[in-house]
C-alpha cells in the first residue's frame, strides 16, 4: 500500500516592507515685496563684487546664506537693470 503523501500548506503572511521616503525638506516661503526683492538684489550683488568672478546660484546663496529662490529674486532684478550677465552657466557682474 502506497501511502499518498499529503503537502501541508502553510501560509504564512508576509509584512510588507516599509516604503523608504525621501525626507521632505522644509520649504521657507520666500517675500516677494518690492524692499525684499531689492534687498535680495544687494545681497547678490555683494556675493558677486566679493567673488571677482562666476557663482553658480548655489555659491551665491551658500555665501550670502539666503535661500536658492531668494538669490533667483535678487537675479531677476539685476538681469532688468543690465548689472549682471551669464557665463557658462554661472552669473557674473556685467
């Protein structure tokens, strides 16, 4: 006699593995006034005249400590007067 052989079946429940997440950064809301913008404007200038020479706009923020979007404030205004220009990328006095 052949015994039949029975396969138990075993579930058994699988915790899903936790989602990795990127860690949110914390946003600062930028003013944009008129006295801030040209605030920021000086603070670029300053950046730039100190510098003697290109900054990408992570150098400018990393040396006024300002944030990335207020040194692209600041950008603006100067570009409108003719104060500063591109370079390969990076932002220079005119």
């Amino acid at each position: 006699m052949t015994e039949k052989r029975t396969k138990a079946t075993t579930t058994t429940a699988r915790k899903a593995a936790p989602r990795k997440t990127a860690a949110k950064k914390a946003v600062k809301a930028v003013e944009l006034t008129w006295a801030n913008a040209g605030s920021k404007a000086g603070d670029v200038y300053q950046a730039l005249a100190a510098a003697q020479g290109p900054l990408t706009v992570a150098e400018i923020a990393k040396n006024e400590n300002i944030s990335e979007d207020e040194v692209l404030v600041g950008i603006g205004w100067l570009f409108k007067e003719g104060k500063i220009k591109d370079e390969d990328g990076k932002v220079t006095l005119a």
